[in-house]
C-alpha cells in the first residue's frame, strides 16, 4: 500500500475505483470465459468420426463421416449430404473430383457422383468389384480407380472392370480377414500407382507390371493404412499393429507405425514416440514441404527434414478418451492444417489443436 499513499487522499480514491473496475471485468471475463467454454463444449459435433478431408477446385471442404454423409463448408456456411439427398451411404471415407468439376464420394453403400444438384449412384450391380468402399483416385489419365474392402475396380467413364493385384508370400495371423481391404491408392510423380493393403503391403503398378513390398523388403508392417509421396519423391507409409486384432489380450502387441522409402531402402522410426510399434493413419506434405504424421493416441508430428515437432495441446480432450486417433489432415489453400479424428473435426492453431464443431469457429 506504501505505493499508493500518495500526497492527495483523491489518488487513493483512483486507484481504489479502478481496482474496483478492474476486478469486476475480471470476473466478468472469467464469467464470459466459462460460458464460452461450455457452450463450446455443448456444441454440435461435425461428426463422431471425421475421416475424410477433401477441398475442390471451388476451395469448397469436404468432411467424410461415419454416420452423417459428407458436411461440406463452403467459407459461409455448413451443409449435409447424405442418403436423404440422394447419396448412396452415409459412411463417407473418400473424395475425389474429375476434370468436369463433379465430386465423387465412396461411400461403405457404393460409389456416388455429386454434379453439384443430383447425385447418380453405382453398386456392384454396374460392376463394382465391392460396395464397401475406402478410397478413390482419378489419376492424370483420368481414370478413376475404386479401392473397396475386397479389391479394386477402374472406371473410363462408362464401364467399371476389376483390376486384379497380386498376392505376396506372406505369413498371416489365424485372425487376419481384411488383407483384401485397400486402404489407399495414390500416383506418384513417375505415374505409377501405388495400392495398399492391409495385410498385403504395398503394390506398385506401372502401367505393365507389378512391384510387391513387404516387411521382407523393409516395411515396418504388411498393414499399410496410409501413402504419400513428397516433393523429393520419397515415399511415406503409415501402418496399423494387426496384433491389436488377436482375440488374446496379451497378445495384441505388435510392429506398426512410420516407414520411409527412397526408392532403394527403407527408414524406421523407433527413436520417436508413437512412430514405432503403433498405428499412423494419416501422413500428409504441406505447402512448405513439412510432412505431418498422426501418431494414435500421443498427437500429430511436423516432420522439417531435420527434426520431429510433437503437437498434443488441445481445447477438447474430453472428445478423445483414448487419445488422439488421427483419420486425416489436409492443408487448404488458405494454409489451414486440417486434422479429422475418432471425436471430430480439429484444425490447428498456433500450437494448439482445437475443435471445430458445427459452431465453428472456421477462421
């Protein structure tokens, strides 16, 4: 108080009323604060399950959900498609758009085709090799190629036909069912295509002839979940642990995680946590050539070339009881980052990764 014992008893009479002031916005704001807070936290999710992210030409963003179709934001507002709308599931786990602007979404119901106003819709019944379908590419030539939970079909624009992969040598647990389940398919730059499997490894096609690789070549696990190329055309794989599967509890440990290839050897990361003996979902190169990896249940790494940078502070671990469970991260053209989870739609934020619900906030 000597501080304040100033020559004039009216200075007291200041400071002791801004104190007052100051007091009451501070517990004001607390107030505002703690009611943001929970309206956030009472706000509406995108989804449970985010895990699928796509933006068009249009710059439109395309979310893929487990139980409410495709949410689509278009810089203004949120909107929903699903079977109500014409789309032929409401599980969506891919996106692509062709060169007449029309969006494909696969759908675990089938394959629909979104012109912006109706929806046309194929099955196995106009030849898709399974309904259950988990990743689409249209690759430079513009074919479009289906991955499915058993096999793949291509589409020339009017007829679909079964595209056969090869099997590799193999050891597979009594309990494995899902090796016939691609996971992804992407085009590299020299044009080739690339299909994982989950229990297969990965297989490259040419054009005229098939490259296996599996853990024998160097992968760290044969359940290949994610691919992506990077500007120096190395090759990222993320893959699950399928011990996670034995119906033996003590045995559900296993290999999984991060793999590099360079086009002659293959790199693993034990060294960094959650990269090694774990799941990796999502990879993705932005903009400026970092790589971002989701590592399940410990957050998302930026990968510089050099160094690993762990990102795990987030506004709503109460939407991820089990940790994080990256399904997907994209970079829009805005330089957003983007991150679909197990508990919804997340972008991040500094060095925050905070929830974007259907409230927002979207900027």
């Amino acid at each position: 108080m000597d501080v304040y014992n100033l020559r004039i008893i009216g200075a007291l009479l200041l400071v002791s009323v801004v104190a007052t002031i100051s007091s009451c916005h501070s517990k004001t704001n607390m107030k505002n604060k703690k009611i943001e807070q929970q309206s956030q936290t009472k706000a509406p999710q995108i989804d449970e399950y985010v895990v699928e992210i796509f933006e068009d030409s249009k710059k439109n963003l395309w979310f893929g959900t487990i139980n409410n179709g495709a949410a689509k934001f278009d810089g203004k507002a949120l909107t929903y498609l699903t079977t109500e709308n014409g789309l032929i599931g409401n599980t969506v786990t891919s996106f692509a758009e062709d060169k007449q602007g029309n969006i494909w979404l696969g759908t675990h119901n089938g394959l629909s085709k979104f012109d912006g106003k109706t929806f046309i819709n194929f099955t196995d019944k106009n030849g898709l090799v399974n309904n259950t379908v988990s990743e689409l590419l249209i690759d430079k030539k513009g074919i479009l190629w289906v991955g499915t939970w058993n096999g793949v079909s291509k589409f020339n624009g009017t007829t679909f036909s079964t595209f056969t992969l090869p099997n590799p040598d193999v050891e597979l647990m009594p309990y494995q069912s899902t090796m016939h389940w691609v996971s992804e398919i992407i085009e590299d730059k020299q044009g080739n295509i690339w299909f994982s499997r989950d229990g297969y490894g990965v297989c490259k096609y040419n054009g005229q002839s098939f490259t296996l690789y599996t853990k024998k070549d160097g992968l760290v696990s044969n359940n290949i979940q994610e691919i992506e190329e990077d500007k120096k055309g190395n090759i990222w794989f993320g893959s699950r642990v399928v011990e996670r599967d034995n119906p033996d509890k003590t045995g559900r440990t296993g290999d999984g995680g991060l793999s590099k290839f360079d086009g002659k050897s293959f790199t693993h990361f034990p060294e960094i946590k959650g990269l090694s003996k774990n799941e990796v979902y999502a990879i993705y190169e932005d903009s400026k050539g970092n790589i971002w990896i989701g590592a399940n249940g410990v957050g998302v790494y930026r990968y510089d070339g050099k160094d690993f940078t762990l990102f795990s502070k987030t506004d709503r671990a109460d939407l991820m009881p089990y940790g994080y469970g990256i399904q997907s991260i994209l970079e829009d053209k805005k330089g957003n980052l983007w991150l679909g989870l197990s508990g919804g739609l997340f972008r991040l934020q500094g060095d925050s990764i905070i929830n974007v619900s259907r409230n927002g906030p979207w900027n």
